[in-house]
C-alpha cells in the first residue's frame, strides 16, 4: 500500500515551501490560479478506468469541470480506447490522453490522483482496491461489489488507505430525491412505516454463449475482461454489454441494477447509514425487509420498468422511483424528477426548485468526489455509505435465491443460524486476478 504523498499534496507543499524560502520571483498568472485559470495544486488528474456508454455519460460531465484533468484511459477493448480518446482530445483540443489495455499500467502513474471505475460489475471492486493502493481516490460506477464479501474487503481497504471513495449511486445528490429524503428527516411525512424501493424483476443465468475464435489481445483482451470471474469460452455478446444477468458477471441476480439507488434513498430516508434490515422474506412479487426500529423496506417488482407503472403506484414517474410512507402522509419520485405528495396540502410545501432534474445527472455527485478529493472529508456516498446499502440488497438477493426468509446480523454482517446463506456471502475469484 502506498505511503508516498499524492501528486496534488506534494505540489501544495512544494508551493508553500519556495513561497517561504524563495526569493521574490515573477511567476504567470495561470500557474497562482489567477484570471480563471486553475492552479496545478488545485487541479485534479483523472484516469478512466473502463469506459462504455455509462463511463462515457460521467465523463461527460467530469470534462466540464475546469479543476479536473482527464489524462489517461484504460479499457480492454481497443474501439473503446479509441473512442474515449477521441472525446477526451476533442474536448481539449489536444492528443495528450494516454492510452492503456491494462489499467494496472495507469494505476503506476505517479501523476494521476483519482480514477473512474466503469468496468463492469466483476471489476468493480477488485480495481477499487488496487486504486487504493496504489493511492489513488475513486469513484465507481455502482453496483461497486460483486458480493457481501466483495463490499466488506472494499470498504475495509479504503478505510486503511484513507483514500476518498465515491460509489456511483447519484441519485443522492439529485434534488427531487432529496427533497423527498428531506421531508422524511423533517417528519413531514410523520412516522415512518414503509419504504418502496423498485428493482426489476430478480433474475440468474447461468449457460454459455457459444464459443467463438478469441480475438488477438490488442483488439480485445479476453483474459483481462474476464479478471477474477470463471473461465468461459469467449463471445461477442458479452462484451458488448449482454453479459448483464449472468451468475458469474452480474450482482445479486440483478437486484442491484437499481437497487443499489433505490434501497440506497430508503436507507437515507430512513437514517440507516450505520445498519440495514434485519429480516428479509421473499415473495413472488417483491422482497419485504424489516429494520430494528420497525420500518418496513419493499423491494418491488417492477415487470415493465420501462412502460406502464404497476396500479399500486400513484403515477409514472420514470426509472428508480421510490415510495416514503408515514402515518401522516407519503411522498413518492423517480427520475422523471416530478415528486407527488399525499396529502394535497402537505404537496403545497415542495418547492418548485426540488424537481426536473433527471436522477441520471452525475454533475453534482461528481462535484462533490471532486470537493472531497481536495477537502479529504467523506464523500455523501462513501465506501461506508455503500457497503450498507449493497449489503441489504445482497442479503434481499440470496433470500430470493434461496426461496425462504432470513434473519440478518447488522453487527456480524451474516445470517443467523444459515449456513447455506451465509456461504453466498462470497465467491470464488479466479487467479491471479484476486486482490
């Protein structure tokens, strides 16, 4: 693990020491930060580690910031390299973005402080910890680990580290959903009963796509793309992106896909940062969870994500939305950014600026990875923050698997009395891609 100072605090410290000792020296403007420009101590280099359709919607964002540097790419698949290449150069008019197959190579950089993690869900934590270690902060695309385990090991990483972590669960930083949260802590709603988090319908596959000729490493590293997951012959498909749903590749039979944001603004709203459920009892529907103080968790079935809302839904609110019940009212949003309140009066406090922001935006939870990268406080979303959330939604997870209710540890993180659940805990990781 690295104990060498980051590039950014040796900068700030150099500066301060030849301010100190140095004679009087005329320096331009853009190196002290002056007229707009950003100064070098103040400006954060960015590696992208994995960069498909997501990565490419959050680096989007991250290229407006003017303190962060995008400076070099890694993915397995060269027309992906290629292409983030081209949007990172085009946007700085220059050809300086550096190009890596292995990101293990971009993890040597010295100049480098904070990576990107889009990979998908077998890479996201094993890649994490090696950021950490190699002391870099990050931000991952969510689910950020493959198992309960995987979460644990991450969280216990960025701990010893000290490095920032910020999971890709966005949608905290997005007002309709924290307006809704607001009203929740405010006891506008009253005492809480019953949180609704949506997910899609829970699925496993576990066959393989027929084989086809590897590919030549240059074009598209198998080897690397498969990391610490089984050994399968390759395909096409998946890694265009059809390995979504897949036992060896996937998280918590897709619970996670939203789960991760849904059950992550239950556990806001319900103050549950520090624990998780303790019970978790599947149906053919939904999953219903039960927290120590009471409140009721429903991870719900929703059988046409993208079309009509199943009739216990006040409306069609878009993707991820959530449901907050109190015994005096409930507020319901999603990512269309509209909120509806019950009552009507109680609808009339919502202030017009908490809505119409879409919850894919990752500008403000980028900013505030950003702010803690140079700040060094917790980010809202931290290694913490997450390993709570996805825990709860891999616990809901293995009792959908194994068809029967749990009761759950928050203290131990295990299951009580299960042996079975508890050793889906973790899986095996295939050498030498284990961390």
């Amino acid at each position: 693990m690295q104990d060498s100072p980051t590039r950014r605090s040796f900068l700030q410290k150099a500066a301060a020491t030849s301010a100190a000792l140095a004679a009087p020296t005329f320096l331009p403007s853009h190196v002290l930060g002056k007229d707009g420009a950003v100064a070098p101590s103040e400006q954060v280099t960015l590696g992208v580690i994995g960069i498909g359709p997501r990565c490419t919607y959050d680096l989007n964002a991250m290229l407006g910031l003017e303190d962060v540097r995008c400076v070099a790419i890694a993915d397995v698949q060269e027309s992906r390299r290629n292409a983030g290449k081209k949007l990172v150069d085009g946007r700085y008019g220059n050809s300086d973005c550096q190009l890596y197959r292995d990101f293990r190579e971009l993890l040597d950089r010295q100049d480098i402080d904070a990576v990107i993690i889009a990979t998908g869900d077998r890479w996201h934590a094993p890649a994490s910890m090696m950021a950490a270690q190699a002391g870099k902060d990050i931000y991952s695309e969510k689910p950020c680990g493959l198992t309960i385990d995987l979460c644990q090991r991450l969280d216990d990483t960025i701990q010893r580290s000290k490095r920032i972590f910020q999971a890709g669960t966005q949608r905290r930083s997005v007002p309709n959903f924290q307006q809704a949260i607001q009203m929740a802590h405010d006891g506008k709603l009253g005492k809480l009963q019953t949180l609704y988090a949506s997910i899609y319908i829970p699925e496993i596959k576990t066959q393989w796509l027929p084989g086809q000729p590897t590919p030549d490493a240059k074009v598209c590293d198998w080897n690397l793309w498969l990391g610490p997951a089984p050994w399968r012959p390759y395909n096409e498909q998946y890694v265009r992106g059809g390995w979504r749903g897949y036992w060896d590749f996937d998280s918590g039979a897709r619970l996670l896909d939203w789960g991760a944001h849904t059950l992550d603004l239950c556990q806001a709203a319900n103050q549950a940062d520090h624990t998780m459920p303790v019970e978790y009892e599947p149906a053919e529907d939904k999953i219903t969870c039960r927290y120590e103080n009471g409140v009721t968790l429903i991870f719900d079935f929703l059988k046409d994500p993208f079309g009509n809302r199943d009739p216990h839904y006040i409306t069609r609110l878009g993707t991820c939305p959530v449901r907050f019940e109190g015994d005096e009212g409930s507020v319901e949003t999603g990512d269309s950014g509209e909120i509806v309140v019950k009552p009507d009066s109680l609808a009339a406090t919502v202030p017009d600026g908490a809505k119409r922001v879409r919850g894919l935006d990752v500008s403000a939870h980028a900013r505030n990875f950003f702010d803690s990268v140079k700040s060094r406080q917790p980010t809202v979303c931290n290694s913490t923050v997450m390993r709570r959330s996805h825990i709860a939604c891999h616990a809901a997870a293995i009792s959908w698997i194994l068809g029967r209710k749990l009761k759950f540890d928050p203290q131990n993180e295990s299951f009580i009395d299960d042996p079975e659940a508890n050793s889906l805990r973790s899986r095996p990781e295939r050498d030498p891609w284990s961390v």
